[in-house]
C-alpha cells in the first residue's frame, strides 16, 4: 500500500494538473456527449453515469499502465544498492514533477519528447476508440475511456514516473488511480458545465497557481534529496522524506 501522504501528493497533482485535462481531454467528452439523446446529454442525472463510466475506464488504463512501469521500476532498481536506488528514483520523480509544473505554466519543453513518443504508441491504439463512437450506451461510455487513457499527456507521464520510482507494481498502480480520481472532478463538471469550466480554467491566475503548487512537490522532494542524500541512514529515517513516496 501507499501511505498517506503519498496518496494526497498525488491526489494533489491529480486535482491542481486537471486543469491541463481541460484541453486534452474536453474534445473526448463533448464526443461522448455529442452521441447520446438529447434527452440525456441535457440532463445531468442521466448523463452522470456515462461521464463516471467513461472516467472509470481511463483510470483503469492508468492502473495498468502504472502497475507495468512500477514492475519494471522494481527491476531496474533491484540491481543497485538499496539507498542508491532510491536517490536515483527521487531525482528522477523530482525532475518529471518539476516540469509537469513548468508543463502547467506553459513551458512543455522537457516533457514534449515523451509526448512524441507517446504519440507513435497513440497511432496504433487509437483506431480502437472509433468503435465506441458515437458512444449509444454505457459500455461504449466505458470502451471509449480505456482507449482514451493511453492518449499521450505529459501529465500522466510526470506521475507515471512516481510509479517507476516506487518500484512495485501494486503501489504503481495505486499511485496511477489516485491521481486519476483527482483529475475526475474537473472532467465530470467538464461534461456537464463545459462552458463554465473553460472560462475558468483560462484564467492566468487559475493557470499559474496550479504550476506553482505542483513545482513545489518537485522543489520538495530537491531539497529532501539535497538534505539526506549524503546520508542513507538519515533518508530512510527522515518523515520529511516521506512525503512524497512514504517511504516507511
């Protein structure tokens, strides 16, 4: 399991990064809602259940994907000494939140290469997503949201290397639906109140609040490293070094 604060860094992330999900993401539910009656796209409590659906199976595509990278992550740092292992990992996590904050605040730079290469995997999945559209019941609700999840998003890859980092494909996965449940607020007021929701998230303030607060988990897990990691005793003993993983 993750601990606590693990779960609410990453639930953080989810919620303050949502705002991203707004661009990349708001195309696929209006396709979701642009299929189904009117009758149900303009009433909320009907159409609830297609947006919980749909979001239900982007976090499961997240899960997965967390869980293969928290197995792989294991391995790789099974070869190294323990304590080695885990500065490494740390850096690693520091570096892809830190420009998961800069991606937020418009500076998409550092994380564009893995979007590319994210793009050529999209290419071969996304062909999938066409048979769910238009989306005419819950289970193509639910199929569009398993395709949908592997769309290539800096910002999940910035949390997909936290499961990397936490190498256990169990708590990989845990990490990926944490921060998936903390994106699914903006993208249900999303389905039901795009317009509101735009107005919102376009608003500089909005914008830069959210780079900042997530560049300072990077910042954090910099100055945990820059403080214990001369010291492996004093890292593993540390609470302060275990906010963002929990390492126990």
């Amino acid at each position: 399991m993750i601990s606590i604060s693990t779960a609410f860094s990453v639930l953080l992330i989810g919620l303050l990064g949502s705002t991203h999900c707004v661009g990349m993401c708001g195309g696929i539910v209006g396709a979701l809602t642009m299929g189904l009656p009117e009758s149900v796209s303009r009433t909320p409590t009907k159409l609830l259940p297609y947006l919980i659906l749909y979001n239900l199976g982007r976090i499961s595509s997240y899960a997965l994907a967390g869980a293969l990278l928290g197995f792989l992550g294991g391995n790789v740092l099974s070869i190294g000494e323990s304590h080695t292992a885990i500065l490494v990992s740390r850096w690693v996590a520091a570096f892809f939140i830190l420009a998961m904050g800069l991606y937020l605040l418009g500076i998409p730079h550092l994380l564009l290469p893995l979007e590319e290469a994210g793009a050529r995997l999209w290419v071969l999945i996304k062909p999938l997503g066409s048979r769910f559209l238009p989306v005419r019941s819950l289970r193509h609700a639910l199929g569009l949201g398993l395709v949908w999840g592997w769309l290539p998003c800096g910002l999940v890859y910035s949390v997909l290397a936290l499961a990397i980092a936490l190498g256990d494909p169990v708590k990989g996965a845990l990490v990926m639906v944490v921060f998936g449940l903390g994106t699914m607020p903006m993208l249900l007021l999303l389905g039901g109140f795009a317009s509101s929701i735009r107005v919102l998230i376009n608003l500089a303030w909005v914008r830069i609040s959210a780079g900042l607060l997530v560049c300072s988990v990077g910042v954090m897990i910099v100055v945990t490293n820059v403080l214990f990691g001369a010291d492996p005793e004093a890292l593993y003993n540390s609470s302060f070094c275990r906010v963002p993983f929990g390492l126990n």
